[in-house]
C-alpha cells in the first residue's frame, strides 16, 4: 500500500500486472498459467456470475454439468475443432500414485495407466454433443437450452492473469434447434445478453460483430462476437456465440424425428464469457490510482472511513454513522464501514481507491456538529459535502450517475480511437497509434494474413452495424462492400 | 415414463438407480465414474448451494478460486495426507497432442511431457496452504475465512452416481486461525452449518459427531461429521468438518508473528459438503412411485395440470389459473403450468410424482364452475378440493407442512432404527437388520478393524451429545466411558 502503482502512461502492461495484484483480485499460483483468484475478485466475478445467470435463466437457459475429461478420441470427431482444439492441452495418462523406493514422496504408477488418455476439457461441444446424442429423439425435445459454469484448461504458452490462462472459469451454453433458423436466433440472441451485460453492468461500450473465417470458433458456421477497446489502444474479445450448423449434430450422430416423421440433424450453437471479463474490466475503466468499479458489479459500493481520535470518539462516530448503514443496506447497497483503529484515514483512502469502491464516506467530529459528511465519487475523484439526513437519497443518484459516467467515457474514448483508414499506408500509422481502424478490406483470409504479418493488426469483426459502403481493399485494391474492423488485440 | 421404477423393497439399490435416471437428475457418463448432472438434479443442486453459500458468508467467509492441478510433490508435504490422498487420482503428465501418423486422429506428444507431473485435486488443503504462506504475515491477516466451490477427482474403482464418483463438485472451506480455541470453534461452527442446512433444509436428521483415528480426514487432528440413516438402514456420511491443528502450516511453514512479535505457527480448519448430498436426500425421503423433495430445496414447488378437451377448454382455464400463478410467484413460491397438449393428465401426474414436486393442483371444468380446486401432496399422496380464493393461503400453509412432515417422518424413521446392543452376538443381529447400533467400544483402532472386518459396520462416530454411560466394549470386554454409533455405510 505505501508504493503507488506504476502510472499507464509509463507501462500499461506493469500498471495492469501490479493493480490485479495490489487491489487483491487475483494472483499467479505456483502451478505454470493457473492463477489464484483472491476473495475480492472472485466476489466481482460472483456478480457478473449472478447477472449473467439471471439473463440466461430470463432467455429459458438451465444450468446443467459435464464430466471434467473427454475422451481423447472425442475431439478428433469433428474435423476442424480437433485442428483447433486438440493441441495445447493438458492430457491425463495415469490414475494412480504410489511411493517412491526411497520413500521420500511418491511416483507416477506405471502400473496405473489408462487405455486412452483423458484430456481436460478446453471447450465441452465433443462430450455434451456425445450426451447430447442420447437426449434427443424427437422435436419434442427440442429447444435443448442449456448451461454450464465450469473451469476449462487450455495450455496457453505465454500467460496473463484474467486475459490468458492455462485454467480459467467460464460459461458454455450448448443448445440444440430443430432448424437452422431457430438456431441462429439463439446465437443473436445470446450475442445480445452479452452485449447487454458488457455495456449495461460493465460499462464497456462494444462492437458487435462476425469473425472472419480464419478467426471463426473450430467447428463453427459463423462466430459472432463482442469487441472492446482498452485503454492502450488494443481489442479485447469479451464474449462470443458461434452457431455451429449441424457440424456436431453430424460428428456425433445426433437426430431427431421431425413432425413429419422424418430424421434430421440437429443444430446447435455454444457461447461463452469466461474470467478474461475480469481483465477487460479491469482495463476498461481504472486509473493510475487504481481499480475504478462499475456500481452494479463493485463487491462493496459504499466504504465509510471514520476520521477519529480516540477509541471515545470512534465510538460515537460509529454510533452516529449506523442508522445510515442500515438505511443503505435496506435499499440494496452494499456498505462497508471502515473501523480499523491502527490505519490513518490517508492510508485508508488511498486503499479504498485502489480498490476501486464508487464512493467514499468520509465522517468527522465536525461532521457530528454540522449534520454533514463528506462524499467522494472514485470515477471523478470529486468531493462534496452532503446534509448527513440525505446523503442515502443522495448516494442513490450517485451510483446511478457513476455507471453512466464511465460508460460515456469508455465510449468517446471508444469513439475518439474509432478511425478510418483510405490506404494501407495511413492504415499502418493508425494501427501504429493504436485503437480500432475501420478499413475495406477484399474479403480473403490471405490479404488478412498478409496484413496480420505486416502490421500485427486482426480483423476484430465485421460489425453488424456496418453501412454498406462501396471501396477497395487497402492492401489489393480489390473491391469490398463494407469496412471491416482491425486493431490489435489482446 | 410408461414403466413404474422398481420398488424399494425389492431391490433398493436398482430402484436409487432407475429413479436417479428416471427423474432426470443425472447419469454416467462415456468417461468412467464421472456423471453429467442433468438440467433437473441441478437445479436442486443449485437450490442446496444457494442456500450454503448464505450460510458461510453469514458467517464471515468469503469464496476464492484455487488451481485445479497440483503439483505432484505438494501432496507428499504432509506426511499423513499423502497416504490418504496421493493415490487414487488423476495424473497430467502430458500437454500437448499432436496428429498421429495415419493422420486419422491424434496421439500425446511425447516430447511435451511435464517435467514434474500434475494431480488433478482430489482436494485443495495443500495447493491452499502453499498460497496462504504468502497471505499470512502477521495476526493482523487473520482469521482468514475462504470457501471455495470447485470440482475434485479421487478416482473411485467403484462408483454410483451422485453417491461415489470420481469426479464430483463441492465446497471446501479452509480457514487460517491465530489460536488452537478459535480454529476448533470454527471447526464446530460448521458443522453447526453443515447440521442445520441438513435438517431444515433437506429435512433429514442427522448426528452430529466425531470420528475414531481411522476414519479421520488424512492430516487432521479431529474430524467432525454429520451421520445421516438412508431408508434402506444404512448410514451416509453427509458432512465433514476438520480441525487441522498446525499440521498443514507445518508441511507449508505458514506462520503469523503474533501481538507479543514472537512467531508462530497458524492453526488450520477445513470442511466440506459435496454433490453427495443429493443422493442422501433422494434416500432420504423418496418411495415406490419416486422422488421426495422437501419443498425448501423443490426447483418446483407447485405444478398444475389442466384438464381438459381441445385447444378452447385449455385456454379457458389457463386463462382462469393465470391470476393464481401471479400471486404465488409474487409470493415467492415456484409454479409450473403443464399445458402440454400431447400427454394426458394420468401420465403428467405420475410423472411429476416421479420428479417428487410436493404440491400438484389439478383444474378441471367442474372447477371452473365450482371455483374450485383439486391440491394434492405428494409426500402422503392426500388430496383436497380447496376454494380456489383461499388456494394461495392454503399451498403456503401445506409447503410449510410437507417440509415439517417429511423431516418427522425421516427422525421417526431414524428414531425406531437406532438401536442399542449389550453384547457382541446381539450387536451382529442387529447391525445385518440395518439401521444405527449404539454399542460400547474400548477405543482402539484394532478393535474397530475387527469388527468392520467380520461385520461390515464401522464406527460412525463418537456422538457429540453422547450421555456419560460406564460399560464394557461389545468386542474385547475392556471398559469404555461411552457407546459409540455404528452401522453399515454408504
Ligand atoms: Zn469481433
Ligand atoms: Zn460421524
């Protein structure tokens, strides 16, 4: 606490990595990519888990839950997921320990190894398809509409706390539609909570959008997509819906009868948010003093700090402060009042702001004689004194006032690092510049690899908003119909 | 549907298992010993965690995230936990797949191999404990009170779902104390939880107790439990709750410099419940015809089927019953409308007798005329035509009862099976009739194993409110201060 955190402007990267670390949310374990996510982070991911849950249920989601390991076997069933998915990941061979001959810890039973490894799921469309299969007879069982909250491995080389990790915690929602039509409703439909949720909880303003082939989910039709901007310049991809087709349906067998009596394949989509939502967060909205929180998903939205001398006068403080802490509390906020009698109130501000806590009650003897208390909003740093008897109508507004404020900010900054590029030489000044770079672009994976080479700029999406419009390609001159969105990207 | 599942009496064991499938609440899956918990079983399950997570942050705890893998030499630091948990488990000793050479599927990479092998966690003391050492500096950072909700593999030769599988969920609290008394209250605190979200809950009595040496948790001082009696007269262990004692600061130095400055060791807790308890409460309660849930945890707790001829005399009386279904979700209570129009009443009827939902109106067009309404309950079977103007009153009233009955009938249950044996040939008697045997015991492990090993039963536990009572021990004559609680056990 007595160290500032590194400032943006001179290292984002190190201001990201100290801020996760200092406000307590998450740590890196002893075990390669995994991370430790601390009690105060895991009580803002427990928000977005209960916001998230309650649209999914809203939309007729339920939750279900499926085995930790798929068969190896599993994975190569439908072509292009093996090719995406079958590779870095953590694979289990044996199932038995027993002591070493010195006796001194223990040995992998050589004894005790399985016919076929397990992998550990980095994605569950091959097992829940494979389940799938035998829940599914006729359309009456169709819409299939459901959910999974689990931990996923991938085994990511060069990992980040929250935005790339060997394990990290996610949903996948796996449904399964009678036709083709239904099915890409619920994969709109889903890329609608999200986008609902990114902007109205998180206060992260995002693009909507399609991949690209090449940047389409391994066994997908199509794969829409949530983008946002982070401070730095660079996308973030905070949440995806793919609609499958009847890739999985076919690689698993899976029909039903149809009203008419005839057999069909089924089809399906998956989509998913997983902690990354933590790290874009994270990025979206603090600043060189910290963490700054969205009301609607900050653990604690109101801190008291009592400013006292003496056990006496705390005492009276407190005494004082109770009837609003209760009055808070009834009205759905969530208040902590900050009692601890061997910190300063300076310390305490700074720990509260690193922490990101919307507002900050400050309570004086003087305040005790005016009937006021001073009130601080974490987005603006502002301050102002408030007639203690309406400082709960008072902190109402102000939270509300608060999520709209860092909405509209993250979205002219969005708004100011929106560009758009007419040849491939001011394209690669703006990706330069960073933020996203609206460009024509002709359509094939090969100018978009070519470009991802020369400059490290991905198209994030083509954003379903686009106008049509007619160009050329900035890097062939061949003609496109509509902009395309690139940055680089997280 | 069409098939009754088989009867108690017949063959308890095939009718647990038909009706967990029946009932849609879970199933194997393709990978050994590892289940899909199905849409319906989670949503009891969800119900149960709701209810628990509630109960640890009432009193004080806070959920984190730990790594799902371990590295190997992490389970042999605490000598007595590697002999109870470094065997039976899941082994990573790969991460990567490659193509094999037929190209028709994929093969582990042998030049990914781990240089130290991970254990999927069969449970987290040690990963916990090895992070608590960086959390843990002075007094000042404790007690420290996290939970964790998580998935664990133990690999289990012989599985049954929800009752014995290798992977299950759960919570595991691990608590951090600066004193021997503080961390044995914790100790007593939740199993106090663990006790009163078993009984007015699940409606299910337990006893609360101890258990002997050799049932003791790997690495802890003393193990306390919760016993609950099955109807088929055997015990389940429903809950546990440690004292660790230093044991695991010791095996991961964790040690907090105390208010006097000196430094010392840090005294550990940790207990746990787990997907178990859905198979205690399916044997709890549940009869011939299928589940019986308790109201408390019910995902519904009302349904109501019309009866009805053609499209126009359903919509009349959905359109009579909607008000009701209004004011009974206002009120808090879950209702589901079974307008399906391809299955008759007779068949919804068993069917949500199957699904074990404690209340089911029926609406008939006498109904309409006589406002009236038909209100069956499932645990007695007993219907009741109602005024459907006081229906609201009278479901809330009866969801109260059937909670209130179902426990009685369970402690009843219990009450006439617990029984006391003065001798060893009476003991034997009575363990093959079923049920908790009450009986002397000298103390000794050796003992103990004798009598498991030529009757099946072990010690449940030293009960907590056990009377004072000198006698001698059924097996080996030697004196004993208390009767301890047998039986045979899940
Ligand atoms: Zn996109
Ligand atoms: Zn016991």
């Amino acid at each position: 606490m007595s160290k500032a955190i590194p400032k943006r402007s001179q290292d984002y990267s190190l201001w990201y990595n100290e801020l996760v670390k200092r406000a307590d949310l998450a740590e890196n374990s002893a075990v390669r990519g995994c991370m430790v996510i601390k009690p105060y982070g895991f009580a803002i991911w427990e928000k977005m888990q209960a916001v998230l849950d309650g649209m999914f249920k809203e939309t007729g989601h339920s939750n279900a839950y499926f085995p930790l390991f798929i068969p190896k076997s599993y994975l190569s069933k439908e072509a292009d997921h093996v090719e995406g998915f079958a590779k870095e990941c953590a694979v289990v061979t044996h199932y038995r320990l027993k002591n070493s001959e010195d006796n001194k810890g223990v040995v992998v039973d050589p004894e005790a190894k399985l016919e076929e490894e397990l992998i550990v799921r980095p994605t569950s469309e091959t097992v829940i398809w494979s389940t799938y299969k035998n829940w599914i007879q006729s359309y009456r069982d169709l819409p299939l509409l459901v959910n999974q909250w689990a931990n996923v491995v991938r085994w990511e080389m060069r990992t980040r706390v929250f935005l790339r990790t060997a394990e990290f915690l996610w949903q996948e929602g796996h449904t399964a539609h009678t036709t083709q039509g239904e099915a890409i409703a619920e994969t709109k439909q889903m890329l609608e909570v999200y986008a609902n949720f990114a902007e109205n909880y998180m206060a992260m303003p995002v693009v909507k959008g399609v991949k690209t082939e090449s940047e389409r989910f391994a066994g997908a039709v199509d794969t829409y997509c949530i983008e946002a901007l982070m401070q730095d310049g660079k996308a973030l991809q905070a949440g995806t819906s793919h609609f499958l087709g009847q890739n999985f349906a076919k690689a698993f067998d899976v029909k039903f009868a149809a009203q008419n009596g005839e057999l069909e394949y089924v089809w399906g989509t998956s989509w998913g948010v997983s902690t990354r939502l933590m790290g874009a967060l994270i990025m979206a909205h603090s600043d060189d003093q910290g963490l700054v929180l969205p009301p609607m998903l900050a653990p604690i939205q109101v801190v008291i700090v009592p400013i006292f001398k003496g056990e006496e006068q705390l005492k009276e403080i407190v005494d004082h402060v109770q009837p609003y802490i209760d009055e808070l509390k009834k009205a759905g906020i969530s208040v902590k009042l900050d009692d601890r009698d061997t910190l300063r109130p300076g310390f305490k501000f700074a720990e509260w702001e690193l922490k990101g806590v919307p507002v900050r009650l400050a309570f004086g003897p003087r305040d005790l004689q005016n009937k006021t208390v001073e009130v601080a909003r974490r987005d603006t740093s502002e301050k102002q004194v408030v007639d203690v008897d309406k400082v709960v109508e008072h902190i109402k507004a102000l939270l509300e006032d608060i999520q709209q404020s860092i909405y509209k900010k993250a979205l002219q900054f969005r708004e100011e690092n929106t560009r758009k590029a007419e040849s491939y030489e001011e394209f690669k000044k703006l990706i330069e510049e960073g933020g996203f770079v609206l460009a024509h672009w002709d359509g094939t994976s090969e100018t978009e690899d070519k470009i991802k080479n020369e400059t490290k700029a991905t198209i994030r999406c083509i954003p379903l908003n686009a106008e049509k419009e007619e160009g050329k390609c900035i890097y062939t001159g061949n003609p496109s119909s509509c902009r395309v969105l690139f940055a680089k990207a997280y």
